[in-house]
C-alpha cells in the first residue's frame, strides 16, 4: 500500500504542533524532561517533511504546508492547552494561510497537468 505523501506532510504538521507544545513545556530548555522530549519530536517532525520531500513533492507547497499545518494545529493548542487569546484577527490570517497553501497546491497540480 502506497501512502499519498500529503498525508505524511500532514503527520508532520501534527507532530509540529506537538513539537511547539513541548517547548513551552520545556521552560526555555532548562526541563530535562520536556528539553530531550521536544528535541526528539522534532526530528519525527523533519522525518515526515523529509518523506514528502523525497517523494517528490515541491519544496515550497511542502514546506508550506507542513508549517502551515503546525501553525493552525498550534493554534488551537495553545487556546486549549495554554488558554491563547484566540480574537477575529487571528481567525483571518490563519484561514489567509490556509488559503494560500490550498491554492499553492492547487496551480502546483495545475502545472503539472500542462
């Protein structure tokens, strides 16, 4: 069974979010739990996007979106982990960002089929 890619750059993206969780808990990386934890998730993290990567994704859309994906789902992590003021503006530019990495995707899959 082949995996799409997108799904992996996706996992990526949680584990982003999973990665900037723990360095908040990690107190300026003088916990010597969360320090190492956070450490090691992020290398899942680059894992994933080296996946995408060598798969053949574009590097821009791929990046774009696996930033993108940490930055929405931290987002809500900081709101439900953290209490994060979360006003009108921040839901514009996030959904400005989801935007812009649909449609990267979007004439990136336009390009090819030409």
């Amino acid at each position: 069974m082949k995996i799409n890619p997108w799904v992996m750059i996706f996992v990526g993206g949680i584990f982003e979010m999973v990665w900037a969780t723990t360095m908040n808990f990690s107190d300026g990386f003088t916990d010597l739990f969360w320090t190492p934890v956070t450490f090691g998730i992020s290398l899942v993290s680059v894992y994933f996007l080296n996946f995408g990567l060598k798969a053949g994704l574009p590097v821009g859309a791929c990046y774009a979106c696996w930033t993108g994906c940490g930055t929405v789902l931290s987002t809500i992590s900081g709101i439900i982990v953290f209490g994060d003021v979360f006003g009108a503006l921040d839901c514009m530019f996030l959904a400005l960002l989801i935007g812009g990495i649909l449609l990267l995707q979007y004439f990136d899959g336009k390009e090819k089929a030409q």
